[in-house]
C-alpha cells in the first residue's frame, strides 16, 4: 500500500466519500468497503439503451457484420508496432459517444505487437493478406530481439520435444502472457499523478540498499512503470481528459477506469486481458451523482452500456492457429460481479444488475466475459436475475465466492476464465496445459510418441504383452509424470524470464503494489480420459493392441468399469488421486521469480486440438476425438443426470487447483422446469447446491442441441447465438466446424 501525496484541489474529487486510511495509502479496498451501498432490491429499476447508445449499437453491428464478412478480421495497421501512444485517438461518432477510446484511431482496426513475436506478427498480417511492414522486420530483426526469439535461445531438447508433439500445448511464447489484472480503478480514485509519486517514492525506498540481481531488475520495472502510467496521461490527454487527477463523477470515473484498461489492451496482446472488479466500485461514483441529482438511471445505464461497448470491441491480432486452440477470437475481458466482503456484507450493487443488463440492452455477446461470483450469502433477487440471464442470453458464468474468498480476500478477481487472484496484489505466470492421458500412452510405450513414434520422454521398456495392470500402468505414469513436471517448469520459468526481458507488461504492473506475490499456472488437460482409462485398467480388462512398429495404438475393452461423472467414488477418487500427483510433482521444482504454483483443469477449447495429437486411449476413446473440456466428464458418459455430474467435478479439490477446475454444464430448456419462472428457481437451487459442495466454477448452457445443428448451417439466422464453452463464452459462428461438432456432441443433460 504506497503512500500518496494529493492537491487539495484533487480530494476534492472525494467530497461526501467516507474517508479512511485509502486517503492517505492506495488501497481501493478500503475505499469500496467504506462507501459501497449494497442492493437488494430486484431488476425493477434498469432502464432500456439511450438514443445515443441506440444508435452507436446500429453501427456497431454493422462493423461487426463487416468483420465477419471480411474474414474475421476488418482492418490492421501494418505501418506501427502497438503501444500506449502509438496510434491518434479514434471515434465511433463522437457526438454520440460518452465514453472514448479505441485500440487505433479506427473501430475495429487492430493493431502489431512484434513485441511477443515477429514470426505471429508477421504470420498473422499473411493470414489476412496484409503486408508486415519492411522497416518493423528490419527493426524487430536487427535491432530489436523478441520474447520468441529469447525463449527459442533457452529452450532444451526436451521442451522442443515435448512442444512438438503435443505433451505440452498453447504455451505463450509467441504471444502476451496474460492473466495480469491491473488496478484500473486506482487511476480513477488517485489519478495518475499520485500514482507516479507513489511509484518514484517506493523507487527511493527501495534503491537505499545495495541492489542483487532480482532487486535491480525491480528498480528496472519500477522507472519503467513510472513512463508507462506518463504515456497513459499523455494518451488520455490526446482524447481531451486530464487524468492526472483523481475522476471528479461518475462518468469521469466509468472513462478513467476505461482509459487505464485501454492503455494495457493497447500495449500488450495477452491471451486474457481481465478488467478485474470494477462494477462495485463504479456503483459509489454513480450512486454520488444519481443522490445529487446529477445522474438519471438512463443516464446511469448509457455510461455502463457504452462501458461496455467499447470492451467488446476490444481486439487482438492472432493468427488462424491460435484459434485453433482459442476458438472464436476470445479476449477474455473478465469482469468478476457480487460476491461477499470479509465483514459478511454482499458486494451487490445496482450496478452488478446494470453490468448484467447489458445483454438485453446490447444483445447477448461473449465478452467481457462477465463472472458472477456466487455466495449463499447473496440477495435471493439477485440469484434469480442471474439464473434468467443465463437461461435466456448464455452469456455468464459462475465462481465460488464462498470457496475462493478465504485463499484471495474479498478483493479477489478472475483472470481469464476461472483463475482467482488479488487485484494489484498477485499476477500470474500462465502457462497452457500438460496432457495427461498422452503421457499414460506415452509411459506404456516406453517414452515414444504414440502418434510419429519418436522418442520423446526418457527410454524405458514397453509395457507387456496381455491385459494391462492397474499398479504398474500407474507406477509407470507416476515415473514419467516427474519428466514431464521438469520440462514444465523448464518451458515455464524460460517464458517468463524472456516475457519480463523482452514484453514486459509496465502499464499493468503499474497498477499494482510495487512488490507482488507471484503465482504460477500450470495446466492440465484430459483429465476425464485419464480417470476413466485408469479406471476401465481397474476394473475391466484392458488389452493393448501394437501396430507394425511395436508401438500401442489401441485397446481391446472388454467389460464395464465406472466413468468419471456419475458420483461413483471408485473413478472420482481416481481423478482426485491425479490432480495431487500432478501438483506434488510440479512443485518440486524451483520457479522463476519464486512463484508460487497453481494448477488449472480448463482447457478453453484445445481440448480439440488436444484430442487430434492423442491416440487412442484405454478408456475406449479414439485416436483424434476430442477430449472433455476442463473437469468435464468425458461426452455422453455421465448417464445419471446433471446433479450426479456435478458431485464429481465438485470432488476434485480446489487446494491442489487454485488456478481453478472450469466445469460447463449444459441443459435442454425442459430439463429445468416446464416455464421460465420454474427455471429460475430450479437453476438458483442447482448452483446453490453445487457451491455448497465446494464446487468451483460452473458454465451454464441452456439449449436444445437440434437448435445448435440448425445455427451450424444456417450461422446468418442465429448472429447473436453465445455459447458458454470452457471458461468462457464465445459466438457459436465463431468456433470451427470440428469445434462446434464437438459442443454438439457434449451431454445435454434432460434431466436433474
């Protein structure tokens, strides 16, 4: 908590706040516990879009209809590497604006980030036929070396491998790491300048000592976080703000937490750029005006729906493979909503509700992707406008309050899909996901890929001839799982120390405390198909079949055995017993920057990609077909209905996962109830019930999978047509054609 220094003239902008040691410290926390007014009162209240609103939907929709025409991507600036100032301001329409700020100086033109990788960069531009820029190749190639390129130097023979056949997918080393959440609310209570003294004052405090290596490389960070939060002044000041000072309204207040997450956006391209907690905070600034007559609630409704606008135009320049295993061009523009302070009081605001209105306002969209962050404890109002949002637009998710605020505070936020960390106090370094049940095959034969055959992981004998036995199937995964951890962690720490060498995010991490907690995320991937080939070893028999090179490329199943996802303890405490492996084994081994390690069970949507490079699997699974996503079990396995399905994933313990367990749940119309009031009530139950149980993330779908067939054919009758998928949401037009197979295929649960 750094000390400010404030002009009388700036607390000015604090009139009528109740006052604390946030005056004289940055702690927004303290600032949102002493000024928030909960909510409990129903959605009554929300009022429709304004004319101005109206209008820029009207040309946002024809923007968005000339994207998708054009290929996925409308525009790129190929003449300017991005940053916080690298482009003039841009507009939709101006008179019709209240909230500025675009990416570039045009809607929906996206802009280079060489900065992660020359080779995606200029990849990407191709892809859309656009020439890269001759002179940014020159500079990025003579004069300017990568984060790509710095990994590619570092990387060992055992990563490369492990990379190429796919044990290890969807690492960032060509791209922005992500899942860093900046304080963005701090520039809208303390402005910029304070900021900046703030920043220079822990430089000094700091640099009295004589520096070591990690010291210097801070006091490095620092002077650069210090130029990124002047280049953000400067940017804002180009749009006609002074920044410099704390936000002085409520629209003042929407636009300075809005310029701060434009400023991030446009200097890095990571694969989650979370907007973090702003909606309670925003409802003191708002709740000032509307009390003082200067807001009505339409114009309370147009500054969150034209918020909100802006970020789902957010865009990033990726390349076709990238979306291969990111489907649908996501940004993950998470913003987390409700939940509980540590005093016991819900964190429900009206503006929680005017967040969520936006989907009926706007017309249901994936991003930002909005979390609700669920409690027993929440407004019974609440709860149900939640549960008719999702049955009626797809487009939220849910997280554990209750499980998460204990580990976190109740300042906590979701980066990404479902990883919880404390805003400005913790970052993380994400790292893809590991996968699983190929390393089970690639034990079995012996370290060799059982796709090329090559020899990946370390030699060892080929298992036997004859039925496989459960002992020795899982000494042997347990074996290679500590090669496959070494290699992880290796990959890891090389990105990251690349990533902060070469991409360094200054203007988010200047929005957090100068010394941090670091976590680290690491992935895993098929754990559904692992628990239940362990479980068909177990208690079937399972006969491995080789082809002309000795090599296991199926199995003979003969008998029944219990599958993950039907509340059986004999397969779910196989699934427990793998996330401890995992994360027994991974945290063996030293991290970059003494990180602390987590683990995931999310695969957003590479559990496509996934399944293509595994053969087939004990579990009766065929070489090429998709995997589960995150916890799920595995398509149409879970035959007991949606509550069982639910106990197993609720098993699977969050202490060994903080990075999160992604859980998407999806159901026919009539599975919950014969009218939508019986919905309503039947969804709140279900979530109640799942999160008492120590559930951690849900995905909510409500649709009927012949519905899902005819918008895969007809994509122009269904333009608004949003999928929860793994963590997030996405357009169902967007994902592929094998990835909308793939959700076709999942379990529609038709009954509870």
């Amino acid at each position: 908590m750094s000390p400010i220094s404030l002009s009388e003239t700036a607390t000015s902008a604090w009139t009528s706040f109740r006052t604390g040691n946030w005056c004289e410290r940055i702690d927004v926390p303290e600032f949102i516990q002493l000024n928030f007014s909960g909510y409990e009162g129903d959605e009554s209240f929300l009022e429709g879009p304004s004319p101005r609103t109206q209008a820029l939907l009207e040309q946002m929709k024809e923007l968005l209809r000339a994207e998708q025409a054009a290929g996925g991507v409308l525009d790129i600036d190929t003449t300017c590497a991005t940053g916080v100032n690298a482009h003039a301001p841009g507009f939709m329409n101006k008179e019709q604006e209240v909230i500025y700020g675009l990416q570039t100086d045009a809607p929906l033109k996206r802009a280079v980030n060489p900065y992660g990788g020359l080779r995606m960069a200029v990849g990407s531009c191709e892809a859309y036929g656009r020439e890269f820029a001759p002179e940014l190749v020159e500079i990025f190639t003579k004069y300017r070396r990568t984060h790509n390129e710095g990994v590619f130097r570092a990387y060992d023979k055992d990563v490369l491998a492990a990379r190429k056949c796919g044990i290890v997918t969807g690492l960032p080393d060509a791209y922005g790491r992500g899942r860093i959440i900046g304080d963005y609310r701090r520039v809208a209570l303390y402005g910029t300048a304070a900021l900046i003294a703030a920043k220079k004052a822990d430089h000094t405090a700091l640099g009295v000592e004589v520096p070591t290596g990690e010291r210097i490389q801070l006091l490095e960070e620092i002077s650069d976080q210090v130029d990124a939060l002047n280049d953000l002044t400067a940017m804002a000041a180009a749009y006609g703000d002074d920044i410099s000072r704390p936000a002085q309204n409520a629209r003042e207040a929407v636009q300075w937490v809005y310029y701060a997450y434009l400023g991030a956006v446009k200097q890095q391209n990571g694969a989650a750029m979370s907007l973090g907690r702003v909606s309670t905070f925003l409802d003191i600034y708002i709740q000032r005006d509307l009390d003082q007559g200067l807001l009505s609630e339409v114009d309370a409704q147009e500054l969150i729906d034209q918020f909100v606008m802006k970020l789902r135009l957010t865009r990033q320049l990726r390349t076709p493979e990238y979306d291969e295993l990111f489907a649908g061009d996501p940004t993950w523009v998470t913003e987390s909503i409700a939940g509980v302070s540590e005093d016991g009081r819900h964190m429900v605001t009206q503006t929680s509700y005017r967040f969520l209105h936006t989907l009926y306002n706007l017309e249901p969209s994936p991003e930002p992707n909005l979390t609700v962050l669920w409690s027993q404890q929440l407004p019974e109002n609440f709860k149900r406008y939640c549960a008719r949002v999702s049955i009626e637009t797809g487009s939220i998710q849910y997280e554990n309050d209750d499980l998460m605020r204990p580990r976190f505070g109740h300042d906590c936020s979701i980066a990404c899909c479902v990883s919880a960390m404390t805003v400005g106090k913790q970052m993380q370094f994400f790292g893809a996901r590991a996968n699983l049940a190929k390393l089970l095959l690639m034990a079995l034969n012996g370290g060799k890929d059982e796709v090329s055959g090559i020899q990946v992981a370390p030699v060892s004998a080929p298992v036997g001839d004859g039925p496989l036995d459960f002992g020795e199937c899982m000494n042997r995964w347990v074996q290679y799982l500590d090669w496959l951890a070494r290699t992880y962690v290796k990959a890891m720490n090389i990105i990251h120390f690349m990533h902060d060498k070469y991409a360094y995010e200054s203007l988010q991490l200047a929005l957090h405390d100068s010394e941090i907690e670091r976590l680290i995320a690491y992935g895993v991937a098929g754990l559904s198909v692992l628990a239940d080939s362990f479980s068909a070893i177990k208690y079937a028999t399972v006969t491995p079949i080789r082809d002309e090179r000795g090599i296991i490329t199926d199995f003979k199943v003969e008998g029944e055995f219990p599958c993950f996802g039907n509340d059986d303890d004999r397969v779910d405490q196989i699934a427990v017993d793998i996330l401890r492996h995992f994360k027994d084994t991974i945290s063996k081994y030293p991290t970059y920057r003494n990180a602390r390690p987590t683990v995931s069970v999310l695969t957003i949507t590479s559990n496509v990609v996934y399944g293509k490079k595994t053969g087939s699997t004990p579990d009766g699974r065929k070489k090429g077909e998709p995997f589960a996503p995150g916890a799920n079990p595995m398509h149409q396995r879970d035959l007991l209905g949606a509550i069982a399905s639910m106990n197993s994933v609720a098993k699977l313990p969050y202490e060994c996962c903080l990075d999160g367990i992604s859980n998407t749940s999806s159901y026919t119309p009539h599975a919950l109830g014969p009218d939508l009031p019986t919905r309503i009530e039947n969804l709140v139950s279900l979530l109640d019930g799942y999160f008492a149980q120590q559930g951690h993330h849900l995905n909510v779908n409500v649709y009927d999978a012949e519905m899902l067939r005819d918008a895969m054919d007809k994509p122009e009758q269904y333009p608004n047509l949003t999928i929860r998928v793994s963590g997030y949401a996405v357009n169902f037009h967007r994902l592929t054609r094998a990835q909308q197979e793939e959700v076709i295929s999942r379990t529609f649960h038709e009954g509870l």
